[in-house]
C-alpha cells in the first residue's frame, strides 16, 4: 500500500521535472503525453488507495525525518485517510483530464512543454497539500500551489495584464498566509506538535481563547486561497491563465485548499462554533456576493470564475456550520462540473480566436454541438437540477443552514441558487444560442479537436451520477468526521428541496425566456445597480485608490527620502572615505626605490621611538 | 680609556651615515657601499658588546653578516653590470619599471 502512496505522490513530481528537461525546446507531443500519462497512473494509484482505505486501512507513512531543530521534530510523513484519499481521487481525475486536454488546447503555443512542466510540478505540490500528516506538509503544499498558480497564471508572461493578475494573486496570498503561519505558530508553541493527530488529540485541553485564535487565523489562510471576501479579487483576474490552468487551478483543486483546511481541521472548528458561524456567514455572503457580480459580466471566464467564488461560498457555509462531509461532497461535485464547465469555455475560446466577449458570441450551437451539449450539462449541475450532481451536495447544504437554524443564512443561498441558475443559462443562452453576432467579427468557429471532447466525457458522466454516491461518501467520509445529524422532519425537507429546485428551475426558465427574445433591452445598463455590479461593487477601485495608491506613494517615499537619502547615503560615505585614503595612500606606490627606502627609514625610525617609548 | 660606550657611539655614527647616504644617493653603486656601512656599523656594535660580556656568540654572528654582506655584493653587483649593459644607466629613478 505504501508503495501505491508513493506512486501517487511522485509520479506527477517525475513528469514535472522530464517535462523541464524539454522546457526550453521546441513543442514535443511525448512531453504532453508522458506527463499525462503519469498524472494517470498517479490517479490508478489514488484509486487503489480509496479501495484501501474503504476497507477501514489507513495508510501512514514516515519517509524520514524532516526537521529537527531542539524541541521541534518535524517528520515527512503521509497519511492517507478518508478526507485525502477523497482530494486524491479528485485532484489526480481532474488533472488527468486537464492534462490530456491541455495537449490539445495548447497544441499552437511556442512554450508547450514548459506549461506541462508547470502542471504537473501544480499537482505535485497540491497531493502534498492534502497527503501531508502535518501542518507543515500542508503549507509547504500550500505555498507549492500558490508558486504554480503564479506561474500559470502569468504563463503568457510577455502579457503586462497576464503578469499583473499573477502578481496579484501572489501577493493577496502572501497576505492571508502569514495568518496561517501565525496559526500555525499558535498550535506549536501552545501544543509542542504540528503533528495532525498530536495537535487534534490536545486541541481540547486548550484555553477557549486560544483556540479561537487558532481558528481565526487557519481561516485567514483558507480565505487567501479560497478567494474569500475581501481577498477575493485575484479569483477573476487570474483568468488571465490559460483555461486548463483555470479549470484545474482556479476552479477544482487549488481554490478548494481553504475548505480542505477546514474540514481537516473540524475538530479545531468544532471546538469554536463562533467561528464555525463566522464562517458560514461569510460563505453565505460570498454565495450571494459573488453570483451577482456573475449576473452581468460579458467575460466569458470571469463568469464562471465568479461562479466558482459563489460556490466556494456554498462549502464554507457547510464546513462552518459544522456539515463537513457535506463540504467535501460539494467539494468533489464541484470540482467535476466547474472543470467541465471551463474546458468547455477553453473550446469556445479557441472557436473564437480567444475571444471573450459572450455578446459577440451567440449561435455557436450549430458548430459546436458536443461542447454545447456538455456545457449545458454542466451548467444544470451547477444550478443543482435533480438528478445532476450539483443538486444532492447544494441542497444538503441549503437544508444544514436550515436546519441550523440560520434562516438568514439560508435566504442567502436560497437567492444564490436562484441566481447561479440564471447566470449559468444566460451564459448557455449566449454563446450557443439566439443571433449568430460572431459573424459581424468574421470570426469563423470550429469544434475542439475529438480527443478533446472525449477526454471531457468522464467530467460529464461524473457531473451527472456524482450525486448518487451520497449515501457511500457519507458514510466512508464520516469514519473520520463528525457526521451532521439533522433534525429536520422529512416533510420540511422535501418542501426546501422542492422550494430550491423551483427557484433554480425559474431561474434557468427566466434566462432562456428573457435571452430567447433578444434579452434585456440596453437601458437596463444605465440603472445604477447595473453599474455597481458591473464594476465589481467598486472594490478592485477601491482596493486601488485606497491600499495599491497609498502604499506606492509611501514606498516611493521611503525610496527618495528613507532609502536613498539615508541608508545609500551612509554606504557611500563608508565607500567614498575608503576610496580617497587610497587615493591618497597611492602617491606611496609611485615605483620609485629611492622614495621606498625612505619611507622604509621613517617606518624604522618610527618603529625604534615606539620601542624606547613603550618599553616593558 | 676606551669603553663600550664609544664603540656604540661610533657604531651609531656610522649606522646613520650608512642611512643617510641609503636616502640621499641615486647612484646604485652608492646605495652598495651605503649597506656596507650601515652592515658594518652593526658588525661593530656586535662585537664591541660580545667583548663587553664575553660571550663569543656576537662576535660569531658578526662573521655570519660579514659572509652574508659578501654574497650579497657579489650577486648584487652581478644584476647591476646587467642593469648598466642593458639601460647604460645605473640611476635609482631610472629603475622604475614595475610603476602603474
């Protein structure tokens, strides 16, 4: 069984680094191949390991010891339990999907095969993340993704927008990874252990306090890398990517870190259920949040990116009342219809030489009838229609707020799930449907490639049965976690889940409606709310004027004034007062014997007054 | 009554004459004889203390500077016959090759 860890582990690392061999020549089909195949044997393996660990075996595993400074003895361990067997199987699918596709999709880029190289170094880093027995495992993972995330993201470097949005990204999640590190500082220094079992084991004995400290902290990390509210902004402006990296990155795995960090450390939050509300609250808003800025974006990507923001929502309100096997589950569901829904857009982008703009796309159905076909697909997952995927793991989610008793917070996602259905359609409706505006571009689309389409089946037949594995996911997942009882009557239950399906069905109707007769007319884009959520709600402005402006202004500041006028100025003194005694002490050098013995006699006579004066 | 004193005196008077020319002359072949002095001077002084305390090993060490003085002539005179045939000049600022 270890060596099936090992294989999951490595294997993507091995491709990683082949591929780097190639990084600099010309694209060569083997790299795409060979690192593909390897994410797919990385993805047999995780698959054996789930029959393992399905058995009730967990594998742990101590490769050698990693850090050992006085007190401190931090091993290279993996464990394989329920909750990262499940980010495993999820993580290695989806990236063997991406990967096969991304062979087609970057088949005209120059630097094929050092995007491969990235990907896989991504995946590498991301089963560290979740096979990690420690916490420091986890942020090693953890800052291993972000690296990649920047180097996908601003893959296409030469771009000033594509190196601006991976910069971005960059920094807000340094911003949010020194909360985790303070976290993580927390737990050593009250516990003695970043050990998962040693720190769960004693989190209890714990003051109340610190571990809310604890709490807060951990989730400021998932915040950064979830794109949380208010760190949210480098969600969208990552899109600047390629779309695999989108799809694989910013939508199944990487953003998803944040709620893996939660559930893994539920016995932490189940200790502060404050927090836990916290939590949801914020998840809650984020749902609501995020879609609406979904309802009137013209990009293409920074819809579904926003989607993917609103349904990170959606699993923060699950982990943080406490339902985290339901996290999980809307976690993986997630994973398969949203990597699904951006490979289709990778598709339609390449139909449309990269084109972004969903109002000069329109029609598409005709050209593209599988990507239509498995976008729709998608995007009925996504609005959680029965019996897609999307619905089992959002409505348990609608029924835990409700049965909580957070009504308000059920509102929230009641209205995101209303919404998510109608910008999901009016996406659909967009692009395949109604006018073919493309044609006033001289645009002329064509189908992906077959390879591709075949590659994105799986993703489709996932998003469709996923939902039906609810019983076995909750009952191999709640060995581990704490399962969620609901104390909900049968009856209110079936009237929420018909309620939320309603709501979801009227949203998909309305946008089919509305766009099927030429949708809105354009005097709705002069109304004010039009405006705000047009704009992002003004905060990207107001991060700018507010944090971006000031803090420019004070580095350049501290450059002329701080910088150059003190620190240069104290190191050049230091130079300039070295540089003139030598020049001066040169005149000594001047070749000429007759000065050099001179000097010589002064040197000795100086040396005899010394002598007499200082005399023992 | 001759004492220590007057030969260390004379030593000194010499060593300073030996110094003086060390620093005033150009001429190589006086820099030559300006280092016999002032190794001379010191022989003196050597011997002028090993008799004053009877001990043999100054004067034995005078021998040694007066072989070592020798040698030093010889190659020394030896490289400036090959200066002087090779530049026709044996001035001290003309030897000046190495400058910056």
């Amino acid at each position: 069984m270890e060596k099936y860890l090992y294989i999951a582990l490595f294997a993507p690392l091995v491709g990683s680094l082949v591929a780097a061999l190639f990084a600099q020549s010309a694209k060569n089909y083997f790299v795409g191949i060979f690192t593909s195949v390897l994410i797919f044997i990385s993805f047999l393996s995780s698959m054996l390991l789930l029959g393992y660990v399905g058995e009730g075996v967990v594998v742990h595993v101590k490769m050698f010891d990693w850090i050992g400074a006085g007190n401190i003895e931090i091993p290279f361990g993996f464990i394989v339990d329920q909750i990262s067997v499940i980010m495993m199987v999820t993580v290695t699918l989806v990236s063997t999907i991406v990967h096969i596709y991304s062979i087609g999709y970057m088949d005209h880029d120059k630097s094929f095969n050092r995007f491969f190289s990235y990907l896989s170094a991504f995946v590498f880093s991301m089963m560290i993340l979740v096979m990690s027995d420690n916490f420091v495992g986890l942020f090693i993972g953890w800052e291993g993704v972000g690296l990649c995330s920047w180097l996908l993201i601003g893959f296409w470097y030469h771009k000033e927008s594509a190196s601006w949005a991976a910069n971005e990204a960059f920094i807000m999640n340094r911003i949010a990874d020194l909360g985790m590190l303070l976290g993580l500082f927390l737990i050593y220094w009250q516990i003695g252990s970043l050990q998962y079992d040693v720190v769960f084991a004693n989190i209890e004995n714990l003051n109340p306090t610190i571990v809310t400290w604890i709490g807060i902290f951990l989730f400021i990390g998932a915040m950064g890398k979830s794109a949380q509210f208010p760190l949210h902004t480098w969600l969208a402006d990552a899109m600047e990517g390629p779309t695999p990296v989108s799809a694989l990155i910013h939508a199944a795995t990487m953003v998803t870190a944040g709620v893996y960090l939660v559930v893994r450390a539920s016995d932490i939050y189940t200790l502060i259920p404050d927090v836990g509300f916290f939590i949801a609250s914020l998840g809650a808003f984020v749902a609501v949040f995020a879609a609406s800025m979904a309802l009137v974006n013209r990009d293409l990507k920074r819809i579904i990116a926003y989607s993917t923001l609103s349904q990170l929502g959606y699993m923060f309100v699950a982990g943080g009342l406490g339902a985290y096997w339901i996290a999980l589950f809307h976690l993986m569901t997630h994973a398969f219809f949203k990597s699904l829904l951006f490979l289709g857009a990778g598709n339609v982008m390449h139909a449309m030489n990269d084109e972004l703009d969903i109002k000069k796309m329109g029609g598409l159905y005709k050209v593209m009838k599988p990507t239509a076909i498995l976008m729709s697909i998608a995007s009925v997952a996504l609005a959680g229609i029965y019996p897609l995927a999307g619905f089992f793991s959002k409505d348990k989610i609608l029924e835990v707020a409700f049965d909580s008793g957070a009504y308000f917070l059920w509102f929230a996602l009641f209205i995101g799930a209303g919404l998510t259905a109608f910008y999901s359609f009016r996406l659909v409706m967009l692009v395949f449907f109604g006018e073919k505006n493309y044609e006033k571009y001289g645009v002329h689309p064509h189908e992906a490639k077959p390879f591709m389409l075949y590659a994105l089946t799986p993703l489709a037949l996932l998003a469709i049965i996923a939902g039906m594995f609810e019983h076995s996911f909750k009952e191999f997942t709640t060995q581990i976690l704490r399962d969620y009882e609901f104390s909900l009557d049968h009856s209110v239950a079936i009237m929420l889940i018909l309620a939320t399906s309603v709501v979801a069905i009227g949203g998909i109707l309305f946008a089919i409606y509305k766009y099927k007769n030429g949708g809105f007319s354009e005097s709705i884009e002069k109304l004010p709310i039009f405006q705000l959520l047009k704009n992002q709600y003004y905060i990207p402005k107001f991060y700018e004027v507010a944090i971006t402006k000031p803090f420019a202004l004070a580095s350049k500041f501290m450059w002329k004034n701080i910088d150059l006028r003190v620190v240069d100025a104290t190191v050049d003194a230091i130079a300039s007062i070295i540089y003139s005694t030598g020049q001066k002490a040169r005149l000594v050098h001047n070749g000429n014997l007759s000065t050099m013995l001179r000097l010589m006699v002064v040197g000795l006579v100086v040396l005899l007054i010394l002598v007499i004066l200082f005399r023992p | 009554m001759i004492t220590l004193t007057h030969y260390l005196i004379l030593s000194g008077i010499l060593f300073s004459i030996g110094l003086v020319g060390l620093m005033r002359r150009k001429n190589l072949l006086m820099l030559f004889f300006s280092t016999e002095i002032l190794l001379n001077a010191v022989n003196i002084g050597f011997a002028a203390v090993s008799k004053f305390y009877g001990d043999l090993s100054g004067q034995i060490f005078a021998f040694f500077i007066i072989a070592v003085a020798a040698s030093e002539v010889a190659v020394g005179l030896g490289l400036l016959v090959l200066w002087y045939k090779k530049t026709g000049s044996i001035n001290l600022d003309s030897l000046a090759m190495m400058k910056g």
